[in-house]
C-alpha cells in the first residue's frame, strides 16, 4: 500500500488526524532523477545516527560521494574503523549510598528503672531499664533505641494445668516458687521473674495476704533480678495484697500488677511512692481508657513518671493480635507524637498465647479438619509470634512461659538490634 492510498482510506472514514499510531511495514523510495534523493538521505543520516554506515554505503552504491553525505567531515573509511572498535564496557558499578527517609519525633518515652541495687537501697544483683525511645521499634535510621526488650518468665504460688508442651519444663519445681524462680533465671535465661500469687484468690485457696507476701520475700532472697509481683485478678484483695508487697520489698524497685481502672488504683499508686516501686497500669485493648488510668496515677494519685509501666493487653495469634498490635502501636505513635500521658514503656503478656486452642490441643476439634501438626512446636510457635509481632508494635517488657519460645524472642531481639546476646545483656544490666 502507498502512503497515499494510506491516507485515501482514512479520509474515507472521516480520520483527519492520527496520534501516537505506530505504522509497521517496509518503505520502498523509487528514485525518479538523482539529485531528489540527497537530502533525503541526509536528513536520515542525521536522525538514524549509527545507522550512518549503512547509509554512506547505500549513497555509495547509489553513486552519491559520502561526503557529500556528511558535509565533507567524514569519510566512510573513518566510519568503518569506528565500527572496528569495541565499546569497553564499565567493570564496576556506580556506587550510590543508600539513605533512609528519617523522621523526627518531638516526644520520648519514659525511662522507667527496674530492681535496686545495694548502692540504691536494695538488694539486686542488677537493674533493668526499659523505655527511652525517640522512634519506632528497632527504627535505628531514626534514631537510638536505648533499651532493647526484656524478658519476664512467669512463676505461680501454686501448680497450675499447663499444657504439656509447658508443664514438661516446670512440672519439677511447680510445688516450689521459689526453686521455680531459681529454674526460669539459671536454666532458661530469664531477665526477670513474675511472680504471680493466684493461690491468694477468695475462689481458689483464698491465702491470707501475710502467708502470700513470705513467697515474695522468699524469692527476693533466692534470685536477684529485677521481679514482678502480681495479683489473682480480684478486684478486692489485689490493691491489699500489693500494697503489702510493697511494704515488705521496700526499695528493690518491684513492679506491681497491676492497677485497673476497676480497683482500688490509688492505694496501690500510694504504696508504689511510699516503698519506691513501680505500678504497672493494665487496661484492656482500649487506648483511651488506658489514657485515663495513666492521667488518674500521675495527677491524681501523684505518682512519678518514672514509676509507671503500661499493659494495654494482649490477644493472642488468632484471637484479636491484630486489634492488640493496632492498640499499641496507636499507644507508641501517639507518645512519640508528644502525648505525654502515653509516653511509657509497654509490658506484654505474652503468655496469653497459651489460652489460645491451637497452642495446646492435641488435634483440631473439627471433624475433617486437616492436621494441626505436632502441639510441641505449635505451642511455642504460637507464643514466639504473638511476641514478635508485638515487638513491632513497641513493646518493652515480654511475659512469657515457654523456654523455647524465651530464647527465640531473645535472639531475634539481638538481631534486630544489631548486637550479639551478650552486648544485648551488657546494654541494659547495670551489675552491683
């Protein structure tokens, strides 16, 4: 088809123009008289560029001398020589450096300083602090984390129904406490130790406060890390209960579990100022009334800063850890956006993930389902998940159970923080 008949065809459909239309095919130029071709081919010359060799061998045999072609400035013997040449090709690639977007956050967590040592009255071996970040987690291009995460393994006042995947690891010191603390700092690397006092529970074996408290005194003797003391979870006895636990442990620094919006907060905040402890304030997954706990131990109760630890809640893999990570990181943007009344170190029950019906059944209770796979690994798998995901969420303080689970969450925590597991225990021991 001519260019003609190209355009005839288009005019017959009512084309007047075209635009970004790419036409394929081979173009034949019939030369009728040969001065009309030069130009021709030097225009195409000067857009086809490399190409210029074959056309100056084209206008050669069409009996046009090359410089003509080319003004007279090459010759197609130069052409043919460059053509000779191999381009040499870069050894090596341009080297770039790779920066980061950073942001500047205005606000900081608190620094909050667990244990006492005997130059500051009490009788720990080392303290723990935690808090301190100006950024997200282990967001170092931002700016310096301080304090990498601790943990905490949980001891109860009495045996309590592990799964199995648990209860193998403790079902030797569950009658003791005391030799279970000592099992959970020697044998499975705990930072911490919680010591949780159910047995105090009106329900269960309703312990008198004086009989719970000796445990405590019992296991500050035994091990000297930093230890939380916690509750049954009844609303009446726990702010009695701690409050006499702070009595008896005056100055070693205890955090106390915990001060609920639904308790007697106040009287445990006055304990925690007046035997210097630490209150940890547990809402559950809700960022403004953890917000409103926070203002009423601070301005209310008169509490120091230094002195508060928050627990926004844990929900397990599978059971709203979405809706926990979203609370908590809501919780760490907003502090470091310059909320000062969230601007606190985040504590984790991890441990939570346990409840979870994947994490200890045998088999899963619906008929036909697949297989859920060996519950040794899936129990601690579950536990090591919710943790890291958490992790990212700010999270500084992990309450955990399986000793498996502990020393993943150990060694992740060292990777990401870029230091090996022992700089990671120099980083924040501050040994008596």
């Amino acid at each position: 088809m001519k260019i003609e008949d190209f355009f005839k065809m288009l005019k017959k459909y009512n084309v007047e123009e075209l635009e970004g239309v790419t036409i394929e095919g081979d173009i034949e130029i019939e030369i009728e008289g040969g001065a009309t071709i030069l130009p021709l081919i030097q225009a195409l010359a000067k857009e086809l560029g490399m190409a210029a060799y074959h056309l100056a061998r084209a206008s050669k045999i069409l009996g046009f001398p090359v410089e003509q072609l080319f003004g007279g400035e090459l010759k197609l013997e130069v052409i043919e020589k460059k053509l000779e040449k191999k381009e040499e090709l870069p050894q090596e690639l341009i080297k770039a450096e790779f920066k980061p977007y950073t942001a500047k956050f205005p606000g900081k967590i608190q620094e909050v300083t667990l244990g006492a040592t005997p130059k500051e009255g009490g009788t720990r071996k080392y303290t723990i602090t935690v808090g301190g970040e100006r950024s997200l987690p282990f967001y170092f291009f931002d700016a310096e984390q301080p304090h990498l995460p601790v943990i905490t393994i949980d001891v109860f006042d009495k045996p309590v129904p592990f799964p199995k995947a648990v209860r193998e690891h403790y079902e030797d010191v569950m009658d003791n406490p005391v030799e279970w603390a000592e099992k959970a700092v020697k044998d499975f690397g705990a930072d911490m130790v919680t010591i949780h006092l159910i047995s105090t529970d009106p329900t269960l074996d309703d312990t008198p406060i004086h009989e719970a408290v000796k445990t405590v005194e019992d296991i500050l003797q035994s091990v000297k890390c930093p230890i939380v003391v916690g509750g049954s979870g009844n609303k009446e006895k726990d702010p009695l209960l701690l409050e006499k636990v702070a009595e008896i442990a005056e100055g070693e620094r205890v955090l106390l579990a915990s001060a609920t919006l639904d308790s007697d907060w106040e009287r445990i905040a006055n304990a925690a100022k007046k035997h210097n402890h630490v209150v940890l304030a547990w809402t559950q997954l809700d960022i403004n009334a953890q917000k409103t706990l926070n203002k009423y131990l601070l301005k209310k109760a008169g509490l120091p800063p230094e002195n508060l630890i928050m627990d926004p809640t844990t929900a397990p893999l599978g059971y709203g850890l979405d809706y926990a990570f979203s609370n908590m990181e809501r919780i760490r943007l907003a502090a470091l956006k310059g909320d000062a009344d969230l601007a606190f170190p985040i504590s984790s029950g991890t441990t939570n993930a346990w409840g979870a019906r994947e994490a200890w059944m045998k088999e899963s209770p619906i008929s036909g389902d697949t297989s859920w796979g060996a519950r040794e690994l899936r129990g601690p798998l579950w536990e090591i998940i919710t943790g890291l995901t958490l992790a990212l969420a700010g999270v500084d303080i992990f309450m955990m159970l399986h000793p498996a689970s502990v020393a993943v969450i150990k060694d992740v925590i060292s990777m990401l923080g870029g230091k090996s597991k022992e700089s990671v225990d120099k980083d924040w021991l501050v040994v008596a």
